[in-house]
C-alpha cells in the first residue's frame, strides 16, 4: 500500500505486480526454495485467483485513496 501512497509511482506496476504474483502462488505455481511443494491451491483454480487479485488491488487503492484524503486533503481544506 505504501507505493499507491507516493505520488509519482502509478498503479500499473503494482497492479502489474500482484496479477503476476499472486495467481502463481494462490494456483500452487509460485518458485520457492521448495518449488510447489505443500502450496494450497485455491479453489476453482486460476479464475478464483484472478478474481481475488482483482479484490486485492481494489482494496489496496481505495485504502490508499482514503489516507490521501484523510491525510493530505483534510488537513489543507481547513486553510
């Protein structure tokens, strides 16, 4: 979330990010020390992972947004 919070970094790579990582991990593809070995697979496969890449980078922007308009737009409204 602390990269949506920087202004001059724009969504794509992080939205970039997650749809590369987390469908290869949540569908037991990810590389790690011990390659697949003991990764749950979500159920309903590849579409469940996408979809829930998809909740995940919602969440991390409107989160993001909320702070910026807490954080910066409260405060500066008030001048």
């Amino acid at each position: 979330m602390f990269l949506f919070l920087l202004p001059p970094i724009p969504g794509v790579p992080i939205y970039l990010t997650g749809g590369l990582m987390l469908p290869a991990v949540a569908t037991g593809k990810g590389t790690g020390p011990n390659g697949a070995d003991g990764v749950e697979q979500f159920p309903g496969g590849i579409v469940t992972a996408v979809a829930y890449t998809c909740v995940v980078g919602l969440i991390l922007k409107l989160c993001a947004c909320t702070i910026q308009q807490k954080g910066i737009g409260e405060p500066l409204s008030n001048r």
